[in-house]
C-alpha cells in the first residue's frame, strides 16, 4: 500500500540506507542526505565506495551485497542511490535487495522532491512529464524482459506512458506560451524582468526579501535557505524562506524598484547537480523565466567548501551558459562567513566560470550587506535608453510625466511656461515616451 508522498505505509518504509560511488575520491553524502530527509526518509545506514563505475550495479558485485545486507540488518525499507542508474542496473541491483525494498536513485528522488512542491497547473505537468520521461526507459526495459506480460496483454505500458507524454508536452507548451504572453504585457507596463537563479539553498529567497518593495527578511535565523520554485510566474504575496530543499515548485515573483526602474525579480527553481539532460528539458516552463529575464542574478554560495563551491559553480553556469539571453550579474552571497581572501578567491573563479557577466558582487542577504552595491549593478546590467524633451507646461504633459513616473526614471526642471523632462527606462519604454512626447512640444 502506498502513502500520498510515495512512500509505502509498512513501518519500515521511511527508512533509507543511502548508497553512494566515486571514481576518484571518497564520496560526500551531504547533499544526498538533505533530499532524502526533504523528501521524508529518515537515513539509518551508508554505503559508500571509491571506484570506477560496474556495468550490472554501479557498485561492485561485493560491495552491492554488502549494501543489501545493511538493508536488512538496518531493517530499512528503501535504498536511495547517489547517481544515476540506467534501466538495466537499477533491474539488477533491486534483484538483490531484499523483497520489497524501494530502490530511488537521485534523478527520480529529486523528481519526487519536487512532486511534493508541485501546486499550480504548470508545475505539476512538468514533473509529470519529467517523471514519465524518467520511467520510458525503463518500462521499455521490463517490457523486452517480459516482466509485464499481463500488462501488455491489456494494452501496452509504452504506448500508453508515450501518449501521455505528447498530451503532457502539448499542454505544456501552451502554459509556456501564456507565461509568455503575461512577461510581454509586464513589459509593456515599463516592468523589466529579473530572474533568480543559483544552486539550491544559495539565499536566492532572502535576496528576494531584500530586493522586493513590500517584504522584509525574517528575523529567525532562517534566511539561510530558499522558497526554489518553478511554476506560475504570477506576483506572490509572499517568498518564504524555511530550511528545505526544493520546498515549493512553483517560481515567486516580487515588484521591486531598483534605481527608479520598476522591476519584478523571480526566484527560480533550485539548481541541482548531475540531472541527466532530458529531465532538466522537462523543466522549460521553469527555464524559459531564465532565458526571457532581462537579467539574471546568479546566486551562489560564497560559504561552500571549495569543491561544493566550484561544483555548483559549474552547475549554475552550465545553466546559464545554455538559458541566459539577458546580462548576468553573479552574486556572492553569505559573504558574512568568509574571509577576504577566499572571498578574492572565489571572486577570481567566477570570472573565469561565467565568462561575459558583469563583476561578482559581494553580499550577505541576511544581513543586508552589499545589496545597494548589488541594486546599482543590476541597474547597469539593464537595458536601459534615455530621452530628454522641452514641453508644454499643461495637463497633457503632467499626465504624461504620471506615466513616465510609473515606467523608469524621471527628473523635471519647470521653466515659466515650459517644463524640462530627463527620462530613463527600458528602450521599448523610452521610445514610447518619445512618440507620445512629440505631441506636446511647445
């Protein structure tokens, strides 16, 4: 019987054993632990191994036994892997894992994760898609094997998870369009649009607090960790900061003035290490909030260990470097727990790993350190044009100046019967200006 998160209701199915290999060094579990625990195992054992990768298991023969001996001597009801197993190795190391143990390895663990977040329309479709996209293979596998020859007796499981994955692109396709169709109007309002992206657990939700007009950062020690979201787009009430991994699915979007430019800045969905490509494809609803920003602040984590630090780096970029049409402005946050030196360090390494962004800024979100020197360079980053006009001092141009007010940056010097306009805004905005401005020269 299986509960609503997945999870069987058998009292030891909470229970994980975590299993992990690496060619070259001794596996870091950190981060496999945190999702297991996010997606509520409580982790009872560790296996872990330093070699190249086997063909039937991943793990050795030997060390593959000894990971189910730790099941059952753990009486755990589960086994979360730290890597990718193709169809026919998670068919053979599950053959010998004691009966009933769930095997996860951590492209569908994370799948789950995000399941668990998923609320709105277009963020449950994407991790449907992507859990079908997850599970093809592997079906096709079972199905050569004839292990499901009831099944498809009644009808064929791959035809069937094929179908619905053309209605699920399909219906994905046209939240994505209407995703669009609402950036382009906010747009047209004189709104420049300003994702945030980064590894999850980055700061990206206190970054947003500190940004946005109308929210403040809780003052409970708790801004450490992120809202990671990819969804809806719309203008959230609120961006909660709490210590999950992946806690909601959907992205949160926040009005913020930043040097006279109205903007809405959106935190995106956490990044995550060594998802397979075709998973990550699943997700373009949650990238397209990525590619269609006018910038990108990418946050990462200043207070990472050195190869956390670069691995995640790495992911951001490798992100970026594929989604990102608008300028990029990488962020250094928790910079309150480094020193300078490592801080020139990583300032050094990020130059070199997000060639053609702007120089990393330095700020601690909790704190509130740095973020004017972040607002100013975000400005910079923004497309922006400007005009100047010589007007008539009448109603018409005071209904204008209201409504280059609500669009960018305005100065005035009155002048008797004329008044003086300095405007500077998104170009679209800008041009705009100047056509409606031409009808009220003196």
């Amino acid at each position: 019987m299986q509960s609503g998160d997945g999870h069987s209701d058998e009292p030891n199915s909470g229970r994980a054993v975590v299993a992990a290999r690496s060619a070259d060094e001794r596996p870091d579990t950190t981060e496999i632990r945190g999702l297991a625990e996010t997606a509520g195992y409580a982790v009872v054992g560790e296996v872990t191994q330093r070699r190249a990768e086997d063909s039937t298991y991943d793990l050795g023969r030997g060390k593959a036994e000894t990971l189910a001996e730790r099941v059952a001597e753990a009486d755990a009801g589960a086994v979360v892997f730290d890597g990718a197993l193709d169809p026919g190795q998670y068919a053979d190391l599950r053959s010998l894992l004691p009966d009933g143990t769930e095997l996860v390895d951590r492209y569908r663990l994370v799948l789950d994760v995000f399941a668990a977040g998923a609320g709105d329309e277009a963020a449950t479709t994407q991790v449907e898609l992507a859990r079908l996209r997850y599970d093809l293979p592997r079906l096709r596998r079972a199905t050569e094997e004839s292990l499901l020859n009831e099944a498809t007796e009644k009808g064929s499981p791959v035809l069937d998870a094929e179908r619905r994955i053309g209605r699920l692109e399909s219906r994905l396709s046209d939240l994505t369009d209407a995703a669009a169709e609402r950036r382009e109007t906010r747009r047209a309002e004189g709104f420049d649009l300003v994702a945030i992206a980064g590894y999850t657990n980055a700061g990206k939700s206190t970054l947003l607090r500190r940004l946005a007009d109308d929210l403040s950062v809780e003052a409970d020690g708790s801004g450490e960790t992120d809202t990671d979201g990819a969804g809806s787009g719309d203008v959230d009430d609120e961006a909660s900061v709490r210590d999950r991994l992946f806690e909601t699915l959907e992205t949160t979007t926040r009005r913020a003035t930043v040097g006279g430019r109205r903007v809405l800045c959106t935190d995106t969905v956490g990044l995550v290490d060594d998802l397979p490509h075709e998973l990550v494809r699943s997700f373009s609803s949650t990238l397209s909030e990525i590619r269609s920003s006018d910038a990108v602040l990418a946050v990462v984590d200043a207070a990472a260990d050195s190869e956390r630090f670069r691995r995640r780096v790495a992911v951001t970029a490798d992100v970026l470097t594929a989604d990102a049409e608008g300028a990029v402005v990488p962020v250094l946050n928790k910079v309150d727990r480094v020193d300078e030196a490592t801080l020139d360090r990583r300032r050094a390494h990020l130059r070199e790993a997000v060639p053609g962004a702007v120089e990393p800024v330095a700020v601690s979100a909790r704190d509130g350190d740095g973020v004017g020197e972040l607002a100013a360079a975000l400005v910079d980053a923004l497309p922006g044009a400007r005009a100047e006009f010589v007007l008539a001092n009448s109603g018409e141009t005071q209904a204008l100046l209201s409504w280059l007010h609500e669009r960018g940056s305005v100065t005035t010097d009155y002048a008797g019967d004329r008044v003086e306009v300095t405007f500077a805004g998104k170009p679209s905005v800008v041009r705009e200006a100047e056509r409606r401005a031409a009808d009220l020269e003196p």
